[in-house]
C-alpha cells in the first residue's frame, strides 16, 4: 500500500457572518433598524444609544402619527385581509409569531453536516407573503457563492418543515408537497396538481378526466382532498407588512427644482462608542485579555455602523430614482408609469437583487399618504399598466349580458376594439386577481 501525498488548491467563495449582517440589515425596515440598534446596544457596551430628532423630526414624527391613524384614503393601497380566504383552520393558535420565526426554531436543529444556518436563513428571508420561494435558484446561489445543487438540497429540507407547503415555487407545487405528506393515498390528486390543475381552475373536469384516464367522478372526489388543502402556508402568521401603523422609510416632497427625498434614520437613532472603553485602550496597564476584548467590540462597531450607512446610502440612492421616475404621481399631476426593478437597477447602478432588497418591507411617505414601496413598480401590458388593464376589464364585466356573460376570449376581443392587445390568459389573470368570477361563476 503506497500513500501518496498531493497538493490540491480549491476555491470556494464563503457566505461569512458579516455579508449576512449586511443583507439583513439592508433589508430592515426604519421601525427594524431601531430594534437591530437596541439590541446591539444591550449586547455591546461599547455602544452608547442616543434618541435625537433634528430638523423639525419631532415635529414630522409628530404629523406622521396623526396621518397614521387618520389616513382611511390610502387603505386600498395596504394588503387587505380581504384577499384571504376564510381557513380558520390553518391559523395557529399563537398567530404573533412570524413565519420566519417559526421556521428558523426548526431549521437550528438541522444544521449540521452538510446543512448551513446561512443558507437557510437566506432562503427563508426570501419567501413572499404567501410562504412562496421568490427567485430563480440558480440567480440566488450565484448571488449567495454556493453551488444550485446544495441550494437545491437545502430547499428541499425547507420544504420538508411545517407548515406543508411553505418553501414551494408556485402553487402546483405547494399542493403536491401537502399531498405527498398528508394524503400519499390521494394519487388521482396529485396527479391533478402535477399535470392539470389550470384546467381545473377553469372547472374543465371533462377535459381533465380525459387527460388523466379517469371518471369525472373520480376527478371531482378528488378535488374534495385539493379544496382541503392550504394554497397560502403563511396564513395565520404575523406579518409585519400587514400592520396598520408604519414608521415610513423615505420621505419624499415634489418641488418646483425636483424630488426632494430624505431616508428616515432610525426615528433619531444615533449610534455613540463610550469614551470609557477608548481610553482603557491607551491605557498600558490594562491586560491584554481586555484590549483584545474590547477591540473585537469596537469592530463590530465599525462594521455595524458601515452596514448601516451603507443601507441608508443604497436606500436614498434606490428611493430617488424611483421618486424621479414616477415625479407627476408624486407632483400629484398623474398615475403611475410603467416601472420595473431592472429600470431603476439601470437608474443607480445597482444590481437588480439589491433593489430588490432595498425596497422590501420599506414605505414612503409623501403627500398623498403612506404606501409600499412595492407599489411603485408597475409592468406594462403594450403601451397600458396592468391596473389600466383591469379597470376595462371590470367595465366590459359590468356591461354584460348575466344570461350570457363573455368568456376570456371575448373580452380579449373586446379589449382589441379598445386598442389593448392581451391574450385570453391575461385576461384571465387578471380577472382572478380582481376575485372576478369566470363564465360559469357569473351566469343568473
């Protein structure tokens, strides 16, 4: 037997502590930030926390929290409970803990071998309102300097903690991850969720039973265990995004010379080191143990306090390109205009992922009251926005004949003859996202 020794060089980019630091805190809303100081505060002695209000914010502070409990106008622009169907049953008992929260009490215990805190945490910082996984894996592993295989691995244990479903790409597969779990013996059902279910959203059970070999019988005992199912596995969990009372992030004034924007620092936030702990390190007879001690605080410090400018620098950069591209809603001269990620990406120079980042669970605040930041970004059907769309949509519904209401198609042409080219399954998007009944749904 002969040993052979060999050099081997690799190189592997590593997602360290302080890269997540600095994701988490560019992500953290204004009321967020305040709590991340907090408890650094508590954890480092280092840090001496300062409330202050300049410039009239006490004033701002002040007005904003009259608008905040006055403000009804902008309701419809909040998520409404509305949208959500009636499951008692998947609302868990203790319904103030976040999803984040619940899944990371599950995720610690499997975090060994092959199986990283870092990655999981960032796949669970990606999950939408719905519980839904948003992004293209291998954009994220890239973005994360893993391979799509581990980040691959690592979603599919996500995928395997409660609730069922959370984790899943689209609702296809939100639906097959609970039927494998809860009812492995429902074949016909997760075929159904596999290969047809846009047919059975559009209550085509003949065309179906065709597809799939089965009695439509079959088909519609099936959808029984489906209707049971839960399409949305954050249900029932607190959501920060849903809180009537926000801080806003950015403040943004039209003026005559242009867009004025100002990010909200933390409520007044401001981040000291204590005079006391930088005067025992000029002290020579202070023992090494405490110099280093006190080193690696101040470190984290200086890390913290760079993280911070940092999201705020990314944040008035990101807020201002947007504020300049939709100027005459803000000007309150107009509606908003086609805008998308990759646009204001191209506007600052950033990537696309950290406007995406910059703008998660951020709101502004200008003079037409409170709104997400979210709602800024408008795609465009031809030379049309979507919610231009949809209000002609409404209005052919309206106008129809009930005995004979108009199919997807139809209206499609319909919309042809007012110069909006969609086809029938914008329509029919569209029409499902307003909570608007199909043919069969609207016929009297």
């Amino acid at each position: 037997m002969e040993l052979e020794m060999k050099n081997d060089i690799q190189q592997k980019q590593a997602l360290s502590q302080k890269m997540i630091q600095s994701v988490r805190i560019l992500e953290m809303s204004a009321d967020e930030m305040d709590t991340f100081l907090s408890d650094m505060a508590e954890s480092n002695p280092l840090i001496d926390l300062e409330k202050t209000l300049p410039d009239g914010k006490e004033e701002r502070k002040g007005r904003l929290e009259w608008e905040q409990q006055n403000d009804y106008q902008n309701a419809s622009y909040y998520p409404s409970d509305s949208e959500q169907e009636n499951r008692d049953e998947y609302i868990p008992e203790n319904a103030g803990i976040t999803l984040e929260e619940y899944l990371m009490m599950q995720v610690v215990p499997l975090c060994r071998g092959n199986y990283k805190k870092s990655i999981f945490y960032y796949l669970v910082k990606s999950l939408n309102g719905w519980g839904y996984l948003d992004g293209d894996l291998k954009e994220m592993a890239k973005e994360l300097g893993v391979s799509a295989e581990e980040l691959e691995e690592h979603l599919l244990k996500l995928q395997s903690l409660e609730p069922a479903g959370v984790g899943a790409r689209d609702i296809g597969e939100c639906l097959q991850i609970q039927l494998k779990r809860n009812h492995p013996q429902e074949r016909t059902a997760l075929r159904i969720a596999e290969e047809c279910l846009e047919l059975i959203g559009k209550r085509k059970f003949q065309t179906a039973a065709k597809q799939l070999g089965e009695p439509v019988d079959v088909i519609k005992d099936a959808m029984e265990t489906i209707y049971r199912l839960n399409p949305k596995p954050a249900n029932g969990f607190s959501n920060q995004e849903r809180l009537q009372y926000v801080y806003p992030d950015v403040f943004v004034t039209a003026r005559p010379e242009g867009m004025d924007v100002m990010v909200n620092d933390a409520l007044g936030t401001q981040m000291n080191i204590n005079p006391y702990y930088l005067k025992l390190l000029e002290d020579s007879s202070a023992d090494d143990e405490t110099v280093q001690y006190i080193k690696r605080k101040l470190e984290q410090v200086k890390w913290a306090v760079r993280c911070v400018e940092q999201r705020n620098t990314t944040l008035q950069r990101t807020a201002k390109a947007v504020a300049e591209w939709q100027k005459q809603f803000f000007a309150d001269r107009g509606g908003l205009v086609p805008m998308r990620m990759e646009d204001i990406a191209a506007e600052t120079g950033l990537h696309v992922s950290t406007v995406s980042r910059a703008v998660k669970n951020k709101y502004v605040q200008c003079s037409r009251g409170v709104y997400p930041m979210g709602y800024f970004f408008v795609g465009t059907v031809g030379e049309h926005t979507p919610e231009e769309v949809k209000k002609h949509i409404k209005l052919i519904i309206e106008e129809e004949d009930k005995r004979k209401p108009k199919s997807d198609q139809k209206i499609a042409e319909a919309l042809e003859k007012k110069g909006i080219t969609v086809s029938r399954r914008t329509v029919a998007k569209y029409r499902a996202e307003m909570g608007i009944a199909g043919t069969g749904g609207r016929r009297e």
